[in-house]
C-alpha cells in the first residue's frame, strides 16, 4: 500500500493517527505549527520545575489511554479521590467511601450536601459503574445542571461540589455541559485515577513520539490555506497529499463547512511557589464561593516532588475565566489560596502563568464514538480532534484511530 498523507496537527489525535498509518505500512508526513508535537498537552521545563500547559490530569479508566500508554513507564502519581472545599465557612472533605472506607464516617456528617446528597451520591456512583461506557451519552438531551437537579441533589451540593469540580473540568461553571458528558467523566473518576506522570503531562506526547519510526515530523510550520490536494504554509509553500487527515480546526482552511464551525472554552493558570507545604496531602482544592476568582488549585509536588526543585513547592491555581494580567492580581490570588488553606502567612511566590484559549471545544451535543465513515470530510480528507466526540484525551485518540481506520478503507 502506498500514499502520501499528511497529519495536520501533532496534537495526541495526529499522533495516533500518525502511529496507526504506520502500523498499515505507510509513511505519513505530520505537520505542526509548534516546534515539538503535543499541542495542549504538554510541559514546559524552566528552572527545575515542571509546568504543564494548564492544570491537567492523566484519567486511568480512559480506554484508549490503556491501550496506547505503557502506564508503568509514565510513573503515575495519583491524587487521593475525592476533593476538599473551601468556603466562607471553612474547608470540607468530600470523599468517596467506596475507595476509602475509612472516610465513611466523615463524609456522611461533612457540611458538602446532605445526608440524602451523599445516599445520592453513593447510588449514582454504583449506577454509572454498571454502565457501558457508549450508553452514558445516552442521556445527553439536557444540561448536566438540570440533570443533577432531576436526580434529587440539593442545590447545596450542587454549589458546594459538582460546580466547582465539573465547572474545572468543563471550564464552565453554568454546568450547561450534556449531561452524557458529566456521566461519562463520573464513572471516569469513580472507576480509576486520577494521576500526573513523573514527568509532567507532556510525558504522554513524548511516549507518542518516541514510538513512531517512518514519520516525518515537520514542526514551526503554520499552515494557512488548502488549495485542492495542496497544503500552503505562510511563506507560500506547498505540501501535496493524496489523502489527508486534519486534527486542527478544519473551518479555519476551509470554508462553507455547514456544521463544522467550532465553539471553544478558554482557560487560565496560575503557577506559584511556597517554601511550606500549603495542603496536607494529594488533593484538590475546590473554591465555591461565587465572588472568587478561582475555580481549583492543588500542590502538584503533593502528588510528585519531582515537579518542582529540592525544598520547594508548586501550586497550580485554575481561573474560573481569563483575567486581565498584573502584579496585584498575581499577589491577591497567591494570598487568596494561602488564606484558604489557614496560612495567611505563607509567602507565595507568583511563578508562571498560562493563558490557554481554546482549551476545550463547546459541544452542543456529546459522544462516546462514531462509526469511521463519519470521520470522512471528502473523499481525500479525514477529520480527527476530540470536538469530534467529548472533550477528553480518551476521544482525541479515538478520533485520531477512527480517520485512520475510515481512510484506509478508501485505500
């Protein structure tokens, strides 16, 4: 079998499709606008420390990190399930008894929700369990807020836990995400980990990477137009292609795409030192008090000590939105979370910050998968991206798979 294609996109969806067009015998050509491959998932390593391009965790129960990943290699660190919650009248555990019976007790009696919150809770969690992955969407025909409220949870838990925990995941806070969506990423957490690798999350590309042998990587590349089977980068040159799969936003290179114009979420994250611990342990931290700034935050060096140097701490703070740079904002965040934690005295010392628009596709309507043929765009050109099916490492792969898989077909 021979053709020349071409992966638009070195994201993990290009990478995939990138691996699977060589295990068909071809030499793909994968071009990216960065210097490395990656795109959102990736670390930035400055002094020691290791920064990942916005607050990122690594979901073991996804199904196609297990089938790509050598999980033992990555050397995952876990946070403990469950999260702790900051308002104005102190801090609350919330955890999952089912993985930590020891916390039964507490939970049941902490002021997150209800005693009947937590009976909700604990039944959802073995309801989901029961349920295949594809069948969770099913119930995608309302917001997960109104889903949470049809379930019987009191706006009180509702406020206190699934808004600040999924609004960071969705990077929304109406909780206006499908509910399929909020279904699927429950199971996720109730099910397995929540991990960082050793090396940061960009620890997972370079894995990727590393695997591929007959592709050619050409990076610092910016592609601005498609003219028939040809690629045109800004300086004017050309990249022919006899079949072509896009992992980038397909209606900036073409136009007249009914349907496939892309809503997108943006993000923001903080990056801070501390010479103390802030946190007791490898938790999240969650804010629900509606007049702050800040979403989550966690001490990433709770979880891996590797990510920051000997005797240091590292902070992650995620914006509940894009805020306006400035020092006074850099201070009032880092003194916000150190008062949060009771230790108004910490010195908090602002590190990096990491503006990341585009960093979830908005979804009218959430997937677990879709039959290969529905990745075809035209008869030469596949489309691959997690926008294609949920917002998730787990569907970025999928999607990267199922182009291949339709591609090949027309091959």
């Amino acid at each position: 079998m021979e053709a020349n294609v071409v992966i638009l996109g070195g994201g993990v969806a290009g990478l995939i499709a990138a691996l699977h067009c060589e295990e068909a015998g071809l030499s793909p050509t994968l071009i990216e606008a960065e210097t490395v491959p990656g795109g959102r998932v990736r670390t930035d390593y400055r002094d020691g420390f290791q920064l990942d391009y916005g607050f990122q965790v690594l979901l073991t129960e996804y199904q196609e990190v297990q089938r790509y990943l050598d999980l033992d290699a990555l050397e995952l660190g876990a946070f403990r399930a469950g999260a702790i919650v900051f308002d104005h009248r102190g801090r609350f555990r919330v955890s999952d008894p089912l993985r930590n019976p020891g916390q039964l007790f507490s939970m049941a009696f902490s002021r997150v929700g209800t005693l009947r919150d937590k009976w909700l809770v604990f039944r959802l969690n073995q309801e989901l369990k029961a349920t295949d992955r594809a069948s969770l969407f099913k119930v995608n025909d309302q917001t997960t807020l109104a889903y949470l409220k049809e379930y019987g949870f009191s706006d009180r838990i509702i406020n206190q836990f699934f808004r600040p925990f999924f609004g960071g995941i969705f990077l929304e806070n109406e909780l206006s995400t499908p509910a399929g969506m909020f279904r699927f990423v429950f199971k996720m957490f109730g099910s397995g980990d929540a991990t960082l690798p050793r090396r940061g999350i960009g620890a997972v590309v370079k894995q990727l990477h590393a695997r591929l042998e007959r592709t050619t990587f050409i990076g610092d590349t910016r592609i601005t137009s498609l003219k028939g089977n040809q690629l045109l980068d800004e300086s004017g040159k050309a990249y022919s292609f006899d079949k072509l799969i896009l992992t980038t936003d397909p209606s900036s290179l073409m136009e007249n795409l009914p349907g496939q114009e892309i809503d997108w979420h943006d993000t923001c994250v903080f990056y801070y030192t501390t010479p103390q611990p802030l946190l007791p342990e490898p938790t999240i931290g969650l804010v629900s008090d509606p007049d702050s700034l800040i979403n989550n935050f966690c001490e990433l060096t709770q979880v891996w000590p590797d990510y920051a140097p000997v005797d240091e701490h590292l902070i992650s703070v995620t914006l509940k939105r894009i805020a306006p740079d400035s020092a006074e904002l850099h201070r009032a965040i880092g003194e916000e979370v150190a008062q949060w934690c009771g230790k108004p005295n910490q010195s908090m010392n602002y590190l990096a910050r990491y503006d990341i628009p585009g960093a979830l596709p908005v979804n009218p309507s959430q997937q677990y998968t879709i039959q290969p043929a529905a990745t075809m765009l035209t008869d030469d050109i596949y489309l691959a991206g997690d926008y294609l099916l949920n917002a998730s490492l787990d569907a970025a792969m999928r999607s990267g798979r199922l182009a291949v898989e339709a591609m090949l077909q027309s091959l």
